[in-house]
C-alpha cells in the first residue's frame, strides 16, 4: 500500500468545520429530499417550546428525529416511547452536534395490528384501575335541562345533535368547541370535560344536567384523540353523566368504557339524551285518560257494592226505634236510683245528727274539766313553791356554813396585796409590801418589814409584840 506523497497533500483545499458541516447537510438534503422511515419510537421528548424530539430505532440502528411544532396539528395521534411508526420527512443535520436526523412531515402507525396492540394494552392498564366498573356508571337523566356538547364547532356533528333535539325535544345546548383530530386534540376534550364540571349549577352559563361528547366517523388513527388516557380518565372523573358518541356504530374508543352510555352515533346521542315531545304528550294524554276510566269505573263498582251492602242493613228508623227504647228504660231506672240514693242518704244523716250531743253540753262538760283541771294545777304550783323554798334555804345555809366570815370568826384572817389579790405565802412578798388584814370584825393595814423562812424544829417562836392601838385620829398604825 503506497502513501500519499507530501508534495500531493499540499495541494489539497483546507475547509472550516463549518464549510464542511453544511456541505454535509447539503449533501443529504439534496439525496434524500423525500424519505419513509420505520421504527420504533424511543426517548421521546417534548420541548417546551412546543417542538418534540425522539429517535426512530430497530435492531441494528439508531436515527435521531424531530417534529417542529407547526406539524403537531397534523400528527393523527399522540407520539409516545413503545409505538412502531412510518414517519415522513427529510433527511438533514445538525452541524452544532455534527449528527443526522429526520425532520419529520407526517407520521403513520406502521400497520393496523401495533395500533390495536397499543389501544389493546391501555385498555387492560385502565380497566385494571377501576375505571371502566358498572358501579361508576350514573343514570342518564329523564328529561336535561341544559345539555353541554364536547365536539368540532364546524363538522356536521353539532348540526345533526342540534336538529335530532329541535325535532324531539327542544332544550337549551351549550357548546364547548374543540379539535377532534391531530396533535392536541386529546387535551382539549379532557379540558371542556373538565370545565363542564366546573361550571356552577344556577350560574352563567349553567351548569349542564348532561354531557354528550360527538364525532364523526373515521379511521383508527383519526379517532385516536378519543383513545387518549386524559380524555378517558377526564370522562371517568366527570360528575356530569356523559354520553359518548364517537364514530360510527363499528367504532369503538375508551372513552366509550369510561362513558355512562355509549350512542352509536351523535344523532342517536341525541335520542338518548331526551324523549319525543309528542310521543311524551300522548303518553301522558293516554294515562291520563287511563286514569280517568279507571277512576270511574272504580267509582262505580264501589256504589254497586254499596248498594248491594245497604240491602242487608235493617231500616235506619228501626234501629233508632230500638235504641230510643232502650234510653227511655235507662233514664226512668236513673230517675229512680238518684231518689232511693237521696233517701238512703237522709237516713243515714238523721241516724248519725241523733248519735250527736247538743254544743252547749260539750261547752259545760268541757268547763267544768277545765275548772278541775286548773285546780290540780294550782295545787301543784303550791306544792312545787313550797318545795323550791326549802330547798332554796337549806342551801343557803350551807352556802352560810361555808363563808369565809365563818372562818375569820374563828380566828383567821384575809390576807390581800395592795391590787386586793389574797396573799397565800410569804415567799411571794417584799420588804416594804403593803398589805391589807382582814378580820372578823374589820380591815386593817400593814407594811412587810423584812423576809423570813420556815422556822427551824423545836426553836422557840420569839413573843409578839403588842399591836398599838390605832391613833383616834383613824390614821393606820404601823406593824413593829
């Protein structure tokens, strides 16, 4: 193998990497202007500005994408991860990346059965949550006021629901206009479910007694928007009943599970939802009518049994004759019951006012038990006076025998401080004390001199003097 010779290298034209990213992106643009590709989507992403990127891959390859978000209205359904999809384009570069990529145009299921497989797997993953379950399904009302429509303000749905409820039964609609194909669509008929209910009942607009969400017949992928799981749990969640009506008779979609009731078509939606006016009025015209005869005819049959009846009851008179008797009999036996009851009562008055004693006896009798009792009385008030006495003098001579003056008589005396309290020894007393003697015969004053103890045993007591005689001047002496 030869190498290029340097000479030969020198020759060849230098580019930017610029220059030779975009002759690339020529380069493809220009070879593959048009191009199908199939694969399966992975990585999805949306951007928030509205553009989505994913890659289309198989078993040996992986292709980068993107959908610009002027192509989203056109997309049939929503792109998810899982989904194996033919998408339309151009092939072109990102020279910022230095990679390949197909923009896409347009994107088609790739083939009828992954469809069905995706619409079959959601279905299982939400009949698993409990939202298909008869117990979540509400009656249908008999005759809506307001009746709320979730469809396509231009298609001819709203025009045939409109023109099947003038012809049964004309009733206020109220229209919540949406895209029922393409990208975005599965948002916007879970958002007027949403805000039917969200509506105030008695509000402006009212609040809808039903909901009927229409479209018109289509392929699979153009009814996808109603396999969508936010406008399947949307219809679920919706506390207005609902009614789907989605395609034709053949077309089935989630939201048909999820639903109340399912109508075939938006012109049956239509005949669900009210009745025939006229049919209504006849109905009622001939119950009425019904009502009327057999009211009638029940009127009669109860007054051929009364009359039947009053023929085996005896005559009103007779009956009344028997019973006047019958008061006659009871008013002669009470007249005569009330006179013997007032003669038996009299007797026994007159019996008992003869067994009575006049007052004035009473008043004598009573007198004179009150006279011998006063007299007992006195008599016992003498007795009780006498003994009080005696007894009121016998202890007064005790009380006489226990006198202290009694005890000075015998040659004792009274011995008190100057405050008048008795002196009873002599440890308590001070030279210089004043005291008071009292005798049998009078009182007189003292002044202690000096202190002494008890007296020794068999010491002779030296001899008292003589008190002096008081002065006549009646001054008090003194103790020597």
């Amino acid at each position: 193998m030869s190498e290029t010779p340097p000479e030969a290298l020198s020759n060849l034209p230098v580019f930017s990497v610029s220059e030779i990213s975009f002759a690339v992106k020529r380069a493809l643009e220009s070879e593959f202007g048009h191009v199908r590709v199939r694969g399966e989507i992975s990585g999805f992403k949306r951007h928030t500005s509205g553009h989505l990127y994913f890659s289309l891959k198989d078993e040996q390859a992986v292709l980068d994408a993107v959908a610009w978000r002027g192509t989203l209205p056109r997309l049939p359904f929503a792109l998810e991860d899982g989904i194996e999809v033919i998408c339309t384009g151009r092939i072109s570069s990102y020279p910022g990346r230095s990679r390949y990529q197909i923009v896409v145009e347009a994107v088609e299921l790739a083939g009828q059965g992954a469809l069905l497989k995706l619409l079959a797997d959601r279905k299982k993953k939400l009949e698993a949550e409990g939202l298909f379950a008869p117990e979540r399904k509400r009656g249908i009302p008999f005759l809506p006021e307001v009746i709320g429509v979730v469809t396509s303000p231009t298609g001819a749905v709203i025009r045939d629901i409109l023109h099947r409820l003038n012809d049964r039964f004309p009733r206020h609609v109220l229209l919540w206009p949406v895209a029922v194909q393409g990208e975005g669509a599965a948002e916007q008929v879970a958002a007027a479910i949403a805000g039917f209910n969200a509506l105030v009942p008695g509000g402006k607009p009212p609040r809808p007694d039903l909901l009927i969400v229409a479209r018109g017949g289509g392929s699979l992928e153009d009814l996808w928007a109603f396999n969508e799981e936010v406008v399947v749990r949307a219809a679920a969640a919706s506390k207005i009943p609902l009614i789907s009506a989605i395609g034709h008779e053949t077309d089935v979609t989630l939201i048909d599970f999820a639903a109340d009731l399912r109508a075939p078509t938006p012109t049956a939606a239509a005949e669900m939802a009210v009745p025939v006016r006229a049919e209504l009025l006849s109905q009622v015209l001939d119950h009425a009518r019904r009502l009327y005869s057999g009211a009638t005819r029940l009127a009669s049959e109860r007054k051929s049994l009364l009359e039947a009846l009053s023929r085996g009851l005896p005559r009103p008179d007779e009956l009344l004759a028997l019973a006047r008797q019958r008061l006659d009999d009871r008013i002669e036996r009470l007249v005569n019951a009330i006179a013997n009851l007032a003669a038996r009562c009299r007797d026994g008055l007159e019996k008992l006012a003869a067994r009575l004693r006049h007052p004035r006896e009473l008043i004598e009798a009573n007198r004179a038990l009150l006279a011998s009792e006063s007299r007992a009385l006195a008599a016992a008030g003498e007795r009780l006076m006498n003994d009080s006495r005696l007894r009121y003098a016998h202890v007064a001579a005790l009380l006489e025998s226990f006198s202290y003056q009694r005890v000075l008589e015998r040659g004792f005396a009274l011995v008190r401080d100057a405050q008048g309290a008795p002196v009873t020894a002599a440890a308590g007393l001070s030279p210089g004390d004043d005291l008071a003697i009292r005798f049998s015969d009078g009182e007189v004053g003292a002044r202690v001199t000096g202190g002494f103890g008890p007296e020794p045993m068999g010491v002779p007591k030296p001899a008292k003097p003589k008190a002096k005689k008081p002065p006549k001047d009646g001054r008090q002496g003194e103790l020597l």
